[in-house]
C-alpha cells in the first residue's frame, strides 16, 4: 500500500530528508515560498534639488520632501531571494566527480551498505545510474528544497550537511526513484533541464523501487570521459563499499603508512614522515571519503631533514566545517586553529616516541609549550665544506660528533676555497671546522661551542706594499696575477656564544689568493696572487679557478652546461700553465688539448701524423709505420 504522508521520523537518502508536512501526490515546487517585505523606493532625481542645505537632512528639506525620509523601515532581516534559484547551475563545478561525491555521500548519510554506479544508453544518451540500498527519501519537497537538508538532529551535529547536495545535478535531465523504508512507499519523478532554474511543478508518480533511492542523469562527452577515474576518486577513501558497472573500487584507508595515529575530537590524526617534497595540494582532510586539501603543519628538522605532517580523518567532528557548497576547503575559525595546534601536538609526540630528533630550538619550545617535553637536539653537525660558485647552497659534509667542533662562517665562494686551504695545513686549537644551523641556536650544547666571527686575508707584496681583503673589498689598487712575498688567512674566533671574553685573532699561512674583478666567468678578470713558497701545481690550480669562479648562465643565448663547464675548464688550465709554468709551456698544453679534443678521432689507429703550424699555415703528413720515434711521440 502507497503512503503519500510524510512521516517526521523518515532518515533520507540521497539529498533528502524527513518531512514536516503532507506532501501533495500531483505537483510539488523545487524552490521555497518566501515572503519577502517589499521596501519603497525613491529615485535619484527625488533626492536632488537647488538650495543651500539641499540633501542634507536639513528641517527645510524634511518639510518639503518628506516622503524621501521616510522610505527606510525599523527593522531590517537577513533573507534569501527568489532570484537565487536562477543561478542554481553555478553553485557547483558541473563535474562527474561533484555529482559523485555529493550522491555517495547522501547515500552513506542514509545508511547505505553499497553503492552501485553505472552507465546505461537511452533514447537521450549515455545516462549515468547511481543507485543505493539506505532508507530511501520519505519526503521529495524537501529533497528539492534549497538549503533545507532536513536530516537528523545526529547526522545534522556531526556532519553539519546544507541541503544543497541534489543541485549538483541542476542543469541536467534527471530522474529520481527512492524507496521510503519507513512508509513503504515508493516515489518517482523526472527533473527536466529547464526545471531547475524555473520552478516548474513537477509530476510525482508512485514507483516500482523496493529499496533505496536510484538517482539517472543524463551524461554528457566530458561525463563519459571522466567517469572511470571519477569514480575511482570518490570510491578511494569512502567507508561504503561502491561499485562501477559491476566491478568493486579499490579502497584504502585515508590514514595508511602512517607512524603514528591519534584520537582527538571526534578525529583520528595520523603523523608521517616525509621523504620528499610534500606539494600543497595533497589532501590533508578525508571527510567520510570526501578528502580536501588543509595547510597542517608540516615541521621540519632544523639542519634541513625530512620533517614530519599530519593528515585527519574525520569520524564525528561537527565543530569542523567544510566551506559550501562545494565542500573543497575546511572553514577558518577556531575550530580549525585548534585542529592545526592538535596536530602540532601529535607531531611533536610522535617525535618523542623516536627518542631523539633534530628540531630548532623554536619548534622545541612550541613543544614545550604544548605540553610535550624533549631533549635537546641530537649535538652533531656536518663538517664544513666551502661552497662553490655554481652551488645554490651549502654542501654538507660528513658528520661530526664526539669531537671538538668549531662553527665556521658563510662567505663567497672565492673566499671560502681559498681559507679552506690554509685551515688544510693548521689547526683551530684541534677542533674540526662544522657548518652553523642557526637554527640550533638556544641550545646549550650549540651556544657552548667556539666559533669563527669572520676572517680576511692580508697579502705583503713586499717593500711595505700590504693591503687586506675580506669580502666585499673594494680594493684602490689594480691586482696582477702573480707571486707575492706572503699571504695570510686572519681569523677571529670567539670561545662561546655566551662568552664575555673579547674575540682571538688567529693567523694561519695561505698560498693562493684568487681575487674576481666582478661576477664575470671570465678569468681575464681574475687576479691569482701566489705566496712565494707556493707549490701547488696546474691541475690543483685549474680546479680552484673552476670551483672559487665558474657559474653556469642559464639564459636562451647561452650554450649548455656541459659547454659553458668545458670552455671554462680549458680556460682555467691555460691560465694555470701560464702563471706556474710560463707562457711557452701554456700554449703547448693548449695546441695539445685542442688536438686531442677535434683531430686526434680522425686519425687512423696505429698512424702516426707529423705536423707543423705556422700562423694559418698548417702542414701535416703520415709518418712511416715503422717510424718508431714518431709513433711513440704519438703516444
């Protein structure tokens, strides 16, 4: 027997909910009758007239147009106009996947245990059926009623639905079967395109549906071409189970891999570790399937590390709300600040249970001041590494722990190769030199440790010519590349962090200076000063030049890495030779690398060619096979 009475205690289905009051058999409206106070108006012509005082509010004014200050009434109330329901069809993005997520979600709301998707062709078209076994929809007004969601009171606190879901489908031929559990009674009606703006009766007719609600859209290409991972999307994290034309979706819970998981206010709050760059987009928040993205915190470790974030899954959390009607980001407000602090928490917990960590010393009294108590940071650093010229960053080196350590400063990269082989040949009262992590600064391990506050190089040309050069000096003079009487790497060193003493000058012997003019490439513009009793050779002087100076240019004009490397390369070999071998023994070097480099592939194996250049004029011929001089200068 067919009840066409609303029943106040009906759970709905898929965008309805329980009734308030009979439902008319022959038509219903999808819209809400309201009641909206018209208010007078007055036009701008009203309002403007010749005269001091004109439009001021003035006694003369209120005498002679007292119908414009009367116009306004008591009282004023927010409201909804009609006109609302004319844009219906931009309240959501028009997808497959809007329309999934908003129906598996009604479903599940509705007590569903399966979700069957599929795709069927009718006389309009490829139509997409979304079908469950919940209780079914016992009142269809309210099931096209905007913004009036009707569900329970439990399903209303917890989940916080609006009512809007069914108008993800607006704009589109649909048809809606539901199966009222409650009244035994099934409904059927058909919402044509036109309908939803316009607010059409609609005819409702009894059906044949013995459980749940059965919802068929029309689909258009892009429906059809985006079905498959539509689904598969909506199906990943949704706690009922859904299948796509017969075949169950893979799911996985929203909080797999995690290292840890946590209860808080109705949530499950899972900690990882990340071992790449984690991308803002990634979904943070799974509201029962429907997974939104959330910035959490994400902390790091202070020497750079792989740090830790926080993920939520949300099983009764009315406090937190998703933005409608779309639902694709959470609501700021005080709920969401003390989710974020929550995660924090967790965070800072999970790293407790490690033992150990590598925290800043900020993030360690954000911990503390959470409640959660930690060692200090694990007291090791990396050994300094002077940087290069093409490096974005500092290369570390391997750590160091258990040893005394000094903290060496950041400098340009010329300055840095060059102290780094006079700190090669002396000692910093035996401790091995370290890279800084400022952010470590606070802890009592880190503050106790002696550091380098800065350093500069003097360099005697001999006849009381001495001049200093640190970073950034603007020196007066023009430098010649050359040998000098002595060169020294000047260091001022400080016991402590805390200390109170004044800073010790340390000098240590240095054998090369290099010296850029500007930030060219360019070694014409590089002074190379030697100390007398230098002795480093042209190959360990070549590879300074290269990391103390070359820098790749990225710009459409330039050549390649590898060219730009390998012309800069050959330039600092020359350079090298010239300065430490003298001119002939330098262009020799050169006229060999250009021929092992373009000549010598041409010639056949086990040949030998005998050549001479002369200006342009250059002359080759093969020398005899049994010429055994000649072959073996070859070689």
């Amino acid at each position: 027997m067919s009840v066409w009475a609303a029943s106040p205690t009906e759970s709905p289905s898929i965008g309805a909910s329980p009734p308030d009051c009979p439902v008319s058999r022959s038509h219903f409206r999808p819209f809400l009758d309201r009641r909206i106070p018209s208010t007078s108006r007055v036009s701008t012509a009203q309002l403007r007239h010749e005269g001091e005082g004109a439009g001021c509010g003035s006694d003369d004014e209120i005498a002679a147009f007292p119908e414009t200050h009367m116009t306004f009434p008591t009282t004023i109330q927010t409201t909804v106009g009609d006109s609302l329901l004319t844009r219906i069809t931009r309240f959501f993005d028009g997808s497959v996947s809007a329309c999934l997520i908003e129906a598996i979600q009604n479903a599940r709301r509705a007590g569903a245990t399966r979700i069957d998707i599929s795709r069927i062709e009718s006389d309009r078209g490829p139509v997409l059926r979304i079908r469950d076994d919940g209780c079914g929809i016992a009142d269809p007004v309210k099931f096209l009623t905007l913004g009036d969601s009707g569900w329970d009171e439990k399903i209303a606190r917890s989940e916080d639905p609006a009512g809007m879901g069914v108008f993800s489908l607006a704009g589109r031929h649909v048809t809606v079967r539901s199966h009222a559990a409650e009244l035994d009674a099934a409904w059927q009606v058909t919402i044509t395109p036109d309908a939803w703006e316009s607010g059409m009766p609609l005819d409702l007719a009894p059906t044949a549906i013995d459980k749940g609600t059965e919802i068929e859209v029309d689909m258009a290409e892009d429906w059809v071409n985006a079905l498959e991972q539509a689904v598969k999307d909506a199906a990943r994290f949704c706690p009922v189970p859904v299948w796509l034309d017969g075949k169950r979706q893979p799911h996985e819970s929203f909080l797999a891999g995690a290292a840890r998981v946590e209860k808080w206010n109705g949530c499950n709050i899972g900690i990882y570790s990340d071992t790449i760059h984690v991308p803002r987009e990634l979904a943070r928040i799974n509201f029962h399937g429907l997974t939104v993205p959330c910035r959490l915190p994400h902390i790091h470790d202070g020497d750079g590390d792989p740090g830790w974030y926080a993920k939520v899954d949300i099983i009764d959390a009315g406090h937190l709300q998703l933005v409608l009607p779309a639902r694709k980001e959470m609501v700021q407000g005080p709920a969401l600040e003390a989710l974020h602090e929550a995660c924090e928490a967790a965070i800072f917990r999970t790293i407790a249970h490690k033992g150990h960590h590598r925290l800043s010393h900020a993030h360690w009294l954000r911990a503390k001041a959470l409640g959660v108590f930690l060692p200090e940071a694990a007291p090791w650093l990396s050994a300094w590494t002077p940087r290069t010229a093409e490096a974005d960053s500092t290369m570390f080196g391997e750590r160091v722990a258990g040893e005394p350590m000094i903290l060496m400063p950041t400098d340009q990269a010329h300055i840095e190769q060059c102290a780094a082989r006079a700190l090669a040949s002396g000692q910093l009262h035996g401790a091995t030199p370290v890279e800084p992590v400022d952010d470590f600064a606070g802890y009592a391990w880190y503050d106790q440790l002696p550091r380098v506050l800065g350093w500069s190089f003097r360099v005697d040309r001999g006849e009381g010519d001495v001049f200093d050069y640190a970073a950034d000096t603007q020196l007066s003079q023009v430098l010649v590349s050359g040998r000098v009487d002595a060169i020294e790497l000047e260091i001022a060193m400080q016991a402590s962090a805390v200390s109170e003493e004044p800073a010790e000058i340390l000098s240590l012997p240095a054998d090369v200076l290099i010296v850029p003019d500007d930030c060219s490439t360019e070694l014409e513009n590089v002074a190379i000063l030697l100390s007398a009793d230098c002795t480093i050779t042209p190959s360990e002087l070549a590879w300074l030049l290269e990391a103390a100076c070359f820098y790749h240019v990225d710009d459409c004009d330039a050549d390649s890495y590898h060219t730009q490397q390998a012309a800069f390369d050959m330039q600092a070999r020359f350079t090298a030779n010239m300065l430490l071998l003298g001119e002939d023994a330098a262009v020799l070097e050169r006229v060999r690398e250009a021929i092992r480099e373009h000549v010598a592939w041409l010639i056949p194996k086990d040949r030998a060619i005998r050549m001479q250049a002369v200006n342009y004029l250059v002359e080759a011929s093969f020398a005899d096979n049994d010429d055994e001089a000649a072959l073996s200068a070859a070689e």
